[in-house]
C-alpha cells in the first residue's frame, strides 16, 4: 500500500492568540515557494487559521458543513478550500459555544479528513495542524493522541503566560511519549512580543526544558499590515526581513530531522525563571 510518498505532518501548539495561525500560515505560504505542496488544518474552534491565505474570508468549517449537510465525502469536499498559491485550507470549528466539546470535533474532523485521504487525492507534501493548546484540555491533544501529527512545534512568547502554556503542553507530550505514542517535540518557536529580556527567557525555558530554538521570530508592524489585507506577510511583502524570517523557518523545518522528548519543570521552576530574568534587568537597569 505504498502508492502514495510519505506525507510529513506537523502541528504548532500554543496558547491562544500567542501567533500560531500567523506563523502557520506565513509557514506555508514560504513552502510553497520552495516546491512544496502544503496543506494548513485550523485546529481552534475561533476557525481563523487560514483567514490570511483565503483574502480574509472566514471558510466553512468542517464541523458547519457535517452538522448542515452530513459527513459523506461530497459534503467533506464543500469544507475544502484552496488559498494563496493553491495552499488547501480546512478549519475543523467547534461546536455552537456553550454545547460541547471543541476538541472531540477536532478528533471528528481529523477522522473524516483521514478516512476520505483528502491529502493523498491533493497530493499534499507536507501538512501544518494549528492548534489552539494549553492541553488543559484533553479534547486539543487529539492530533497528536491519534498520531496525525508526530511532530510538533511549541509557539511561546517570553510573557508568564505563554511559557506556562508552552510548559504544559511540554507535560502532555512528555506522557504520550512514555505511554508508547511516537510524539516528539522538534523545536520552540519564539514569537517575541518585546517584553523586557525576551530572548533570555525564552533561551533559559527552552534550555531547561531540553528543546532547541528552531527560529525567533521578531514582532513586526507588516504582519498587522497584511493581515488587514486579508494576506500573510510572505503573499504581501515577499522582499521584508519578517518574510525573510517565515521563509527561513520553512527551510528549518524541512530540513529539521531533530526529535526530542522535553523535560517540562514545575510552575514554581517557570516563575523562578522568570524572575530571575526579571532580577537581572532590574539590576542591570539600577547600574546605569
Ligand atoms: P493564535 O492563532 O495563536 O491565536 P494569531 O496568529 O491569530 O494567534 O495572532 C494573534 C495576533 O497577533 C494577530 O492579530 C497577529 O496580527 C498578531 N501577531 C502574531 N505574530 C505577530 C508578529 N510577529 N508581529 C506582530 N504581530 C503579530
Ligand atoms: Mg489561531
């Protein structure tokens, strides 16, 4: 049964509004500009995962289109769409807010996705699954507790709250990695958010927790400008340092062969952490 090249599947977790969809999105728009066919899954039932590469429309989600037409391939295939440079684009929604499970509609969604091999029928190289996680909630594990994704970018700013979702999704992977799953970390991505000492805080966490940088990606004035466009800073402004940045985060990625099990520390170890980085621009700051 092996007609079909292996399909390399990615997911970025991180806390809400930390920059996923941003990094997503501007992650496989570079792809497609070096030869590889993407597909991007919004896995957060705010279903805007891929709103820069549709020109800012809102797309039907999975979860509206099996709720008002059913679950067959041909209603599956009015959740598919395809954006900026053909990249195929789905969000798996949620439920209506207030009534039910937003990750078992992931796991739905995901399932129906696999069952119908709409990324082989695309011949799709390389999928990217953005999901929204603190895993506080099982229900976001689901891509990667059914090994959708194998391989998963952490995305963390250097604020307390970031980090602290970034370290319990740390936690989550760490046990599906001893109860057997073949889940493994490949990196943290930085979206800074120019808090004071950043890049420290960010350099100790990632120490501490045994994981590498893959790329620290600055805050930049364009990604505000291009979503307002409806577009992702590579599509809008190719030639900028910010798309010199998400294309280099498209090479490392590809090229990344890297696995690693993290080694999260304890909520008292996060904010010593920060504090200790907080300290030392407090003195550094009193010195001048
Ligand atoms: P998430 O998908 O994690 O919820 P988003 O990608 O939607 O987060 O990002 C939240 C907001 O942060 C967006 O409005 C986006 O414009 C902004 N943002 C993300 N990354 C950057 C960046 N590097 N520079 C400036 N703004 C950013
Ligand atoms: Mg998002």
């Amino acid at each position: 049964m092996h007609n079909h090249k292996e399909i390399r599947q990615i997911a970025l977790y991180g806390k809400g509004g930390i920059g996923k969809s941003t990094i997503s999105s501007n992650l496989t728009a570079a792809l497609t500009g070096i030869g590889i066919k993407p597909a991007q899954i919004g896995c957060d039932p705010k279903a805007d995962s891929v709103n820069t590469l549709m020109g800012g429309k809102f797309i039907d989600t999975i979860s509206d289109i099996t709720r008002e037409y059913g679950n067959s391939e041909e209603d599956i295939k009015k959740a598919i769409f395809k954006g900026f440079n053909d990249i195929l684009c789905m969000e798996s929604g949620g439920p209506i807010p207030g009534q039910g499970c937003a990750g078992r509609g992931v796991l739905f969604a995901l399932d129906l996705i696999r069952q119908y091999k709409i990324f082989e029928q695309h011949n799709i190289d390389l999928v990217v699954y953005d999901v929204l996680g603190d895993i506080v909630c099982g229900g976001f594990a689901q891509p990667i507790r059914h090994g959708f994704a194998e391989e998963v970018y952490i995305v963390t700013s250097g604020e307390y709250m970031a980090l602290y979702a970034a370290n319990n999704i740390a936690v989550s992977i760490k046990q599906f990695a001893e109860q057997g799953l073949k889940v493994r970390v490949g990196g943290i991505i930085g979206n800074l958010r120019n808090i004071a000492n950043e890049n420290e805080i960010i350099e100790n966490f990632a120490e501490r927790l045994k994981l590498p940088i893959i790329q620290t990606i600055p805050r930049s004035d364009y990604v505000q400008k291009s979503e307002l466009q409806g577009k992702t800073v590579i599509e809008r402004f190719p030639e900028s340092d910010q798309a010199e940045i998400y294309f280099g985060l498209a090479h490392k990625i590809l090229n990344n062969k890297d696995r690693f099990i993290p080694e999260p520390i304890t909520k008292q170890e996060l904010l010593q952490l920060i504090n200790f980085n907080r300290h030392a621009e407090l003195v550094s700051a009193s010195v001048q």
